[in-house]
C-alpha cells in the first residue's frame, strides 16, 4: 500500500540545529540594516551639510537687507522716531538701535570713535558689548565708507557680523565748520553663529534619535520577515534530518508562487523520485531474496541429504544444483538488465531496416522450440530503434509464447507502421493458453507470473522477462501491451515512435507461410504488392487485435495499418 507524503511543520520537528557563525538570517538581517543605516546617514549628513549652508546663507541676506535699511534711513534726513532732521551719524545709529527689532541669536550697537559702544533698550539676547574681543575685532571698520560682512571668531561664540558706517544727507556741520555731524559712527549687527547651530544640531538630534528608532523597528519586523522567507530552507533542512531509510514520506508544505516556494517544489519532486527508486528498489530487494530463497533451499537441502558414497545419489544431486544454479544465474542476469533501465546508454536508437529486422528475428526464434513460425506483416520502412534491444525484447516475447503453447501451434511475428508513418508497431502472438484478465494489469511487473494451465506445470522463470520488454519500450518512448483471450492465444506488441511521416518507403509485405520444426518461412507475392494484415488471426481460432486497432483490416502494401 502506498503510503501517503507526510508533511513537515517548521514548528513541529525540533532538528538538531549545527551552526558554523552566523546564520543566513542574521546575516540577511544584517547587512540589511546596515544599508539601511548607511543610507539614513548618507541622507541625515547631506541635509545637515545643506541645511547648515542654508541658515549661513539666511543670517547673510538678513545682515545685508539690515544694511539697506539703515542706508535708506540715513539717506532719508528725517528721524522717523521724533520727526526732526539727522544732525549727526550718531542719530541715525541711535534711530536705527531704536528701530531694529533684532532676531534669534541676534544683537546690536552701535560704535563711535573712542566712545562706549550705544546699547539697545529692547530685550537682546545676544549682547555684543560685553565681547570685548567682538568690539576689538570691528573698530578699525567704524570710520570706514564701505558695509563689512565678515565672520569673526571669539571666546564667547563665532558670529556673523556686518559693520555698517552710517552717513547723513543734509546733517548740519561739515568740514568748514567740524561738528558732531563729522563725527563718525556705524551700526553693528551679528548673529551667533554657534547658538543657530547648536539649534540645527538639535533638530538632527531628533532625526538621529527617530532614525535610531527606525533601525530598531526595521530590525524587528526585518527579523520576522527574513524568518517567514526563509522558513522552506529551514524545513528544508529538517526534511532532510527526519528522512531516513526507512521514511521517505517527508514532504516540505508550499504556500505561494515564488523562488522559495518553487525551490519546495522542485524538493517534494525529488523526494518523490527518491521514494519511488527507494521502494522499487526495497520491494526489488524483496523479490529477489524470495526469488533466491527458494533455489538455495533445494540446493542447501539436497547437499545436506547425499550420500557422498553413492555414486548415482551424488550425480544426481550435482544435476540438480548445477539447474538451480543455472536459473538463480539467469535471475541474475535478468536483474542486471533491469539495473541498467534508467542509464542514458540502455537504449541506442539508430536508423534501423524495420523489415531487415523482422527477417533476422525470424531466424532467431525458430529454434525455439517445434512451432509453426509465421511472419503475419512485414514493414520495409527505416524507423530509430536499437536492433538489439528490439531482438531481445521479441526474442522474450516468442520465448514466453513457445512456453504457454503446444508443440506445433502457430507463433507469428510481425511490423507495421501507422497510416501517418508516426507510429511503429512489432508483434509476437501465439495460439497459446491465453493470460487470465484479472492478471492481464500486471502481467509486466517484475517478478509477475501468469498462473499456470489447469493440468500443466508452470515454466520456468522469475517473471522478469517481460518487465525486460516494458523496459526496452519505455526506453525508445513506447509502450508494450498485451492483448489476450484464454484458451485462444496471446498478442504481445511494441507500440513505439517511428520516423516522422512521409519517411516510409514502399517496401513488400511479406505474408509467411507455415513452417515445421525449423523450416523457414515462405514469402508470397504478387507481382510488385502483396497484401498482410497488421491484425494478425491463428488459422484455427481468431487471435485478439493489436491495441489501437478497432477493425481486422488489411494494411497497405507497405505494412501501414489501414483507416
């Protein structure tokens, strides 16, 4: 009984597990989220690069846009705080601190020479004054015509820093008549560049803390996805470690429609090929241990009981092992064949005389045994086949057929081809004891023997001969097939690839004319035809047809099977 495919649960069988390093998980894993946190850092470092240029880029634009305020303002004449004209550059400075609402991190004064620096009254958070350095730094541009923009490095902070000189349209004093209008002053605005910074630095902070965050989440689910793809190989490697000599049932469970899931597949397919070559070869096994059981009892049994003092006892009993002996070596012989079914090299095709063949087959098998030894049709085509396997399996086939018939009886060999040329068909039938029906399903399975005739004993042999014919039919891509009526006769046939159609030639049909003991047989012709019948009958009693062939209708001449 066949046993059914036992699948494997990947949480059902605890394998023992051998880990050499790391697992494939862990380094999928791995190397996953090491792309991963390369590309947030790759991503996370070029936003910061631009996003830090950007507010460089921001505290600039806003000190320039300061500069062309104050620069309006003073061109303009008139405080707009008191309505009054500027006097002096010292007013407009003072205008501006009033009027300047400075930003984040941003702070102001303004410079006159050798004079406090004037402070803003507003809430500054950056208070420039009290960098000594800073005011260092920026003096020597106080008296200068020209707007400076520079960046300026201190103990306290790296600001950005913009030093306006302020001049006065229409302010009273000039150079004829000094006053305080000459007197020079500019306005000073910086930003800490550290403190915009440090605000940046922060916010990536955050991005660091929620990439991180994402690492871990990415490894968790990742952790979980990696294990669902790579559950076949696990149950893979647990198939293998519960297959064993004695269970080869195992089969791994397929869920979807990808590589993995077609690597299970092409698996379950493997063990299934593996099973069946294990049981044909267990129940093999188990044929031939019955099969040579019984021979090396009757020799084992017979030695034991001679009388080595009896001449005629030991010759006896010599016979008698040398034929068990025989027949244990043709059991071997037929069990090699079979050994060698499913090499590359079993069967040889080569463009083969289909009718040459069924002469030389002829010539074969009338020394078989006292028959009357017919050639029912004869197909002079040239089809692929491997003569010598053919002649073994046909030589079988009128072996079989000279030992469940009697002497004299007809056996008929024969060839033909389909009307198409694409099929070719050889057959040995006899008008012998015919094949029950109910062993007619498993008459070519090795070590299969028909029952014997009521009356008679039956013949020798191990029932593998025509598992040896199924075999050489299975290798040229055929088939054989078997046709049979009890008490009328047998029809065992090759139903096998041709050449492809069109490649038949015209040949002579031969029609055979009975022989007796070995006498050949006869051809009859009739000027350039001759017709034969590819549904061979017996003389004395109608024979089954051949498989496929619903009519007794007569070939062609040229052995091709009519519609």
């Amino acid at each position: 009984m066949a046993r059914r495919p036992r699948p494997v649960d990947a949480a059902g069988v605890e394998g023992e597990r051998h880990r050499f390093g790391l697992t494939v998980r862990t380094r999928m894993l791995a190397a996953f989220l090491a792309l991963s946190a390369l590309a947030l850092v790759v991503a996370g470092g070029a936003a910061w690069l631009l996003q830090r240029g950007q507010v460089d880029t921001r505290l600039d634009e806003s000190l320039r846009r300061s500069a062309v305020e104050l620069k309006t303002l003073g061109a303009s004449g008139v405080n707009p705080v008191t309505g009054e004209p500027f006097t002096s550059s010292e007013d407009v400075v003072v205008a501006a601190i009033q009027l300047v609402v400075p930003g984040r991190n941003e702070g102001i004064i303004g410079l006159r020479a050798d004079r406090a620096p004037l402070v803003s009254q507003q809430d500054v958070q950056v208070h420039l004054e009290d960098d000594a350095e800073l005011l260092a730094a920026v003096a020597p541009f106080v008296d200068g015509e020209l707007n400076v923009l520079r960046s300026v490095m201190t103990a306290t902070a790296d600001y950005r820093v913009l030093v306006a000189p302020v001049t006065v349209a229409g302010a009273t004093g000039s150079a004829d008549s000094p006053g305080t209008a000459a007197e020079p002053a500019a306005l000073v605005l910086a930003y800490d560049r550290t403190a915009e910074h440090a605000e940046l630095t922060r916010v990536f902070g955050t991005y660091a803390l929620v990439a991180l965050g994402a690492l871990v989440l990415t490894g968790v689910v990742g952790w979980v996805v990696a294990g669902r793809l790579l559950r076949p190989i696990r149950v893979l490697a647990r198939t293998a470690q519960a297959i064993g000599d004695t269970d080869l049932t195992a089969r791994i469970p397929v869920t979807g429609n990808d590589d993995l899931s077609h690597l299970s597949r092409t698996v379950n397919g493997m063990l299934d090929r593996l099973e069946t070559s294990f049981e044909s070869q267990r129940r093999l096994l188990d044929d031939v241990g019955h099969e040579l059981r019984t021979p090396l009892t009757v020799v084992r049994g017979h030695l034991e009981l001679m009388d080595p003092h009896d001449p005629q006892d030991a010759r006896e009993t010599r016979d008698l092992t040398l034929d068990e002996l025989d027949r244990m070596n043709r059991l071997v012989d037929d069990l090699v064949t079979l050994a060698t079914v499913g090499r590359p090299d079993f069967v040889r095709p080569a463009a083969t005389d289909v009718g040459r063949l069924t002469d030389d087959v002829l010539d074969k098998v009338r020394t078989l045994g006292d028959r009357r030894w017919l050639v029912d049709a004869r197909a002079d085509v040239v089809a692929p086949v491997d003569a010598q396997r053919i002649t073994q399996a046909l030589l079988q086939l009128a072996a079989n057929a000279v030992k469940f018939s009697a002497p004299g009886s007809v056996v008929a060999i024969g060839s033909a081809v389909s009307d198409d040329g694409a099929r070719l068909r050889l057959w040995v039938r006899d008008e012998g004891v015919g094949i029950p029906p109910d062993q007619v399903g498993r008459i070519f399975e090795r070590f299969a023997q028909a029952p014997a005739p009521a009356g008679r004993e039956r013949p020798d042999g191990a029932g593998l001969g025509l598992a040896i014919v199924s075999a050489i039919a299975e290798g040229h891509g055929g088939r054989a097939a078997v046709a049979s009526t009890p008490g009328v006769g047998s029809t065992f046939s090759l139903d096998l690839p041709a050449a492809t159609p069109g490649t038949a030639t015209s040949g002579t049909a031969t029609s055979g004319t009975a022989t007796s003991g070995t006498a050949t047989s006869g051809t009859a012709t009739s000027g350039h035809a001759a017709t034969a019948a590819t549904a061979p009958t017996a003389p004395t009693a109608t024979t089954p047809l051949l498989p496929g062939d619903d009519t007794g209708a007569p070939t062609h001449p040229d052995g091709r099977t009519a519609p």
